[in-house]
C-alpha cells in the first residue's frame, strides 16, 4: 500500500455535499463544499427527499473539483473515506455507493467515518494545521496529547458531550450528555424561522444578537430531570440515538424545546407576528422564495432596518440563554470528569457569543479550549478526511456491505 497519507474524505449526510482531500490528518490539500441552501431555504429546514437528489447532482463534480484542487489523480490516494452516519438514509448512501464504487475500481481502502467523530477531528485537524507549519510531515502525528479532552459537538443535527481519548494513535469517545429533543442548531433555526429571518437560522442570530440587549428577556433553563417516561428510550432527536438516557447524568443533559416554545409564547404575547411575516415576505420575495437575496445585516443601521429594537432584544437573550446553558453543563462535566482541555465543534460553533464566553471562561479556569476555523465548523469532508487518518493506519477498513447508519452512535 502506499504511505503517502493521502486521504479523499465524502461527506452527504445532511444538505452540503462535499469532498477534500488531506494528508495524514494534517493538511488540507483541498476541501470543496456545495451547499444546498437555496434548495431548502424555502421550506425552513432540510427535505430529505431533496437532500438525496442534489447530492447525485453534485457528488460527481465535487469530488473531481476536490482532485483538481489538490492537484491529484486518483492514483495518487492512499484510501477513501467516506460518512457512514448518523444523517438522513438517502442522503448518506449517495456518498457510501460512489465512494464504494471510487474505492473498489482504483483498489483503495475504503474508512467509514462516524459524521460526529469527523466533526471533533475538524478541531484536531485545525490544531495540526497550526502546528504543522512548524515541523516536519514526520512529526506531526507524535504533537498530540494523550490527555483526554471534552468535546461538545454542536449542531444542527446534534448537541452531544463526548470524553475523547487517543490510544495508540485512535480516538475512543465516551458519551456524557446529550439533548433529550432539539439540537442547539435546531432551535436556531427554528427560532430564525419564527421570526422570520434567513435560512439556515443560525448566522442571522448570530449577526443580530449583537444589537440586542442579551438581558432583555430572562429566558430560564430547568434543572433536567430525567423524566419516567423517557428513562431507558432514545430521544426524540434525528441525531445518534445512543447510550439510554437513564445512564447518563442529567447534569450533562440538554433540552433546547423548551426555549423555542418560550420564543413563541413571547412573539405572542407581543403581538409579533405580522411584523415577522412581513419581514419574511420581504426576505424570501426578492428570489422566488429560495434563498434570501440578502445578506444577514453588519452594522446596527442594517439590523434595525431589518427588526425593530423588541425583536432584536428577543434575539439577543434567546443566544445567551442558549450559550449559557451550553457553556453552564459543558464546564461542569469538564470539572466532573477532570478534562483539561475542550473542543467545541459543528456549525454552532461558528457562533461569535459562544466562541468569546467559551474562550473567556476557559482562560478564567485554566483549561485549553479550540475551536475548528470557520470554514470547518459547518460540515465538510475535511474533517471526514482527518478522521480517517488514524483508522487506515490502524487497518480498520470498512466492510463490503457498508451501509448507511441514520442513528451511528459514536464510541
Ligand atoms: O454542522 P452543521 O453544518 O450541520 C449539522 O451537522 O447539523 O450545522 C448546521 C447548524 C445549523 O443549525 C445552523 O443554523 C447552525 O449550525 N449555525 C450556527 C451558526 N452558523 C451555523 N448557529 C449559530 N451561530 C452561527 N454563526
Ligand atoms: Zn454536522
């Protein structure tokens, strides 16, 4: 086999179909993504059926923009990775078939990757990239600590805590929490939705908070309980459905439905309604109801050009109350288990709030934290790609009947 180390990653489990390549987990070579947005802008949230077609629509282009930029052939790769859960069914299997098919006609070792896993590897991947500058190819899978880490994976899909350990060059993950309903990035969306803001939710919140008062409005999350009914049952999540949640501590456990409900029941109550239709009307009218022709605002003018001071305030308090919850249960599994260090990671990471809190809190306590660059923060195949790495050195190859895991749990 050759030992060049270069990995093609496929990703498809969601709405971004995407291929990169990466040498040793270390080194981007190139990271193409094609987002469907404006397919499901107008629908306020991700269509499976949707999702599917417009990944065999650009999963061959993709993955040869993906060589191009690399500057490869396919001859040239070490293996091919590819997501083999959690995510939608059909979605998934457009990206297992073709790299199924790409692995078996060039004889190349075929990885299946947990989507989860390559999301804490967007981090670990971002951390080499950093220090790789510095030394030589050869050294950089001996930079890592063996310490383990905490790592939050924050999504749309997923709002999980993991305790991740290397041993021997792989990664092993414990899960500590999990939401017991929405994920973090779902109630953004969905919150967007209902106020009438851009497609996915999460950057125009992120955008708008900053013009609000964060005090506004005193949301407040319960103490979980772990409640009778659900003991022993998976969650109603679409993400892994794992450990049950009668096993884990409900200190660690997160529930995000509750506050999209509070949301609501203050749009209501305000009578703001009208105002967040008009504004979605507005928004979604200038391109056929796909994806807003305008951009989520910069400056306070724009954003008030855009909501009123009420909406901007309600904006501002559902983020901290929502980072707030993330950073309150995350620190304290970190002070429970005794990790040190902490990854963020997944499309709410992006978020500008929860970086600066999570960032000032950690130095306030003395832990490390990281967080992926932007760019592969939100789904990617990069990261799909790193996550390989250590596996197709270990020779863990995934089977010929790899098939999709909609509900992969991650260990
Ligand atoms: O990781 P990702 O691309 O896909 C999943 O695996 O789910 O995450 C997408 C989610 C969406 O819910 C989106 O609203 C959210 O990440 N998101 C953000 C930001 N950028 C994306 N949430 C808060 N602040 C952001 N800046
Ligand atoms: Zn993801």
């Amino acid at each position: 086999m050759k030992e060049n180390g270069l990995i093609l990653g496929i990703e498809t489990s969601c709405d971004e179909t995407a291929a990169a390549v990466v040498e040793r987990g270390a080194h981007t070579l190139s990271s193409v993504v094609a987002s469907q947005i404006a397919t499901h802008a107008r629908y306020g949230g991700v269509v499976p059926e949707l999702a599917s077609r417009e990944h065999l629509r650009a999963i061959v282009p993709v993955v040869r923009a993906a060589l191009e930029q690399a500057g490869i052939a396919l001859a040239d790769l070490n293996g091919v990775a590819v997501t083999s859960g959690p995510g939608l069914a059909g979605a998934l299997l457009v990206g297992i078939t073709y790299a199924k098919a790409l692995a078996f006609a060039n004889d190349l070792p075929l990885i299946a990757v947990n989507h989860l896993e390559g999301h804490i590897h967007a981090v670990l991947l971002q951390e080499r990239e950093n220090t790789s500058a510095a030394k030589a190819p050869k050294h950089r899978d001996s930079v890592e600590s063996e310490e383990p880490a905490l790592a939050l994976v924050v999504s749309g899909g997923h709002t999980h805590l993991y305790l991740a350990r290397p041993v021997d060059d792989v990664w092993h993950y414990s899960l500590m929490g999990r939401t017991v309903d929405d994920a973090a990035g779902e109630a953004y969306d969905k919150v967007a939705k209902l106020l009438g803001l851009g497609y996915p939710g999460g950057p125009w919140i992120d955008a708008l908070a900053r013009f609000g008062d964060p005090l506004a409005v005193p949301f407040a999350f319960a103490q979980m309980k772990t409640k009778a009914h659900l003991a022993g049952k998976a969650p109603r999540t679409k993400s892994a459905k794992t450990a049950p949640i009668a096993e884990l501590d409900r200190r660690f456990m997160f529930s995000f439905s509750g506050i999209k409900t509070a949301v609501l029941r203050y749009v209501e109550l305000n009578q703001m309604r009208p105002e967040a239709e008009a504004r979605a009307a507005r928004l979604f009218a200038q391109n056929d109801g796909g994806e807003p022709a305008v951009k989520p605002p910069q400056t306070k003018d724009e954003a008030l050009a855009l909501c009123p001071q009420l909406t901007l305030d309600l904006i501002a308090s559902f983020q901290h109350a929502v980072v707030g919850d993330l950073m309150k249960k995350t620190f304290a599994a970190a002070e429970t288990l005794g990790a040190t260090r902490i990854l963020v990671t997944g499309g709410v990471a992006a978020n500008r709030e929860l970086r600066a809190r999570f960032t000032a809190e950690s130095e306030r306590r003395g832990l490390q934290i990281a967080f992926p660059a932007l760019a592969l923060s939100t789904d990617n195949a990069a990261m799909i790609a790193a996550a390989a790495w250590p596996r197709l050195r270990a020779g863990e190859f995934a089977p010929d009947d790899l098939s999709a895991d909609p509900a992969l749990a991650l260990k």
